[in-house]
C-alpha cells in the first residue's frame, strides 16, 4: 500500500526565531506591552501574566539590556512604583518575530 506524502512547509529563510523574545515569559510580557503600549506596572503585569516577582524581574531584566524594553522606578508618595514600557526597538522586534513565526507556521495570519 502506497504511502501518500504530505507536502513539507518550506524551511525557513534567514535566521531562526530570536531566542530573545521565543522564551514564554518574555514572549507573553512583549504581546501585553505591544496591545497596550502604555506604561504598565510592575505589578499588574506579574498578575496578569501570573509569574513570581523574581521571575518576572528576571525576564524584564533580558529584555531591558536588549533595549527592548524601559523600566522606570519611581514613587507614588513613599511607596515605591516600578512601571515598564516597551520601546521602537521593542516593537519592531517583536513584529519580526511575529513575521518570522508566520513564515515558519503555514497558514498563521
């Protein structure tokens, strides 16, 4: 009985997904802060993407020395209030990760 081949998705040109942003905690963190490009918490981000601090801290820390993202300490009265925000860089990253993710999974819009 004959096999039928099924047709094998082109591999993919130029480089592989960056390592950067493919891991899923930062992967998770940079689609939040492309939706909504406003500053965002420290804390709403560890409960919306229900991480611990430490790993979360870790995660913006990668991003940050990327460029990819800006974090911002400051103080709401003596309290202290770290907020994140992506930057140009960020996006345009993230977006080419996004348009090597749909070359390499077929029928990805």
């Amino acid at each position: 009985m004959a096999r039928s081949k099924a047709p094998r998705p082109a591999p993919p040109v130029g480089e592989p997904l960056s390592p950067l942003i493919h891991g899923r905690v930062r992967l998770m963190l940079l689609s939040r802060l492309v939706a909504v490009p406003a500053a965002h918490a420290f804390t709403d981000l560890r409960a919306a993407l229900r991480v611990t601090d430490g790993v979360l801290s870790v995660n913006l820390t990668k991003l940050e020395q990327a460029g990819l993202v800006r974090v911002e300490k400051t103080f709401e009265g003596r309290r202290p209030r770290t907020l994140v925000r992506i930057t140009e860089a960020g996006v345009a990253q993230y977006r080419q990760y996004v348009e090597d993710l749909r070359k390499i999974v077929a029928g990805l819009t």
